[in-house]
C-alpha cells in the first residue's frame, strides 16, 4: 500500500477469486480500519475477477460510502467487463493509475 495524493492505493495484480479474495478482502479492511475517507484500488495488472472480487470492492465501497468517503478504480480491461455486464461500473469513479511507487499488492 502507498498513499496516493493524500489517500491510500493498494495495486492487485494476478487473479481475484474465491481463492486470492480472502487476501484482498484482508488488505481492503486494513486500510479502510485506518479511518481513511479515501482508496483507490489499483487493478491494472488483474487479468481475471470474478463475482467475489466484485463483492469485497462493493463491501469496501459500502463502508467507505457510509462515513463520506469514496472508492476509485483504475480497471484492467477484465475488469471494466465485469462492471459493464454487472452495472455497477458507475459506483466507482474512475481514477488515473497510480506511479510505479512501490505498493502492497494483493492477490
């Protein structure tokens, strides 16, 4: 994780599934347990996400939401897919991919 002009940005990369969710679930929850009222959510790098992975980004999006705060994405091509098909692309606005700082990454 890094911070990302004044908020948190965490870069997954690989795959997000019923296997790597419970480490990006995990790391989401860390951050957000800090108090921030912003994240952005790197996901450049993921080539697949399937339905659980939705869900912990529209957890976090939830938790963030409930106390002010907002959730961006920066989506893989795999990713936009998913959002467009779902209809949930627009909970999360869209945000420019973060510099090649060293970030956790998860998944």
């Amino acid at each position: 994780m890094r911070n990302d002009g004044g908020r948190p940005c965490v870069r997954v990369a690989g795959e997000i599934d019923q296997d790597s969710v419970p480490a990006l679930r995990d790391v989401l929850e860390a951050v957000l347990d800090t108090g921030c009222l912003g994240l952005h959510v790197d996901l450049t790098a993921v080539r697949f996400i399937d339905s659980s992975g939705l869900h912990v980004l529209l957890a976090s999006r939830d938790r963030l939401h409930e106390r002010g705060g907002v959730l961006t994405v920066a989506p893989s091509p795999q990713t936009v897919s998913l959002l467009e098909v779902t209809q949930t692309r627009g909970l999360f606005p869209p945000a420019p991919s973060p510099s090649s700082d060293q970030p956790n990454e998860a998944s």
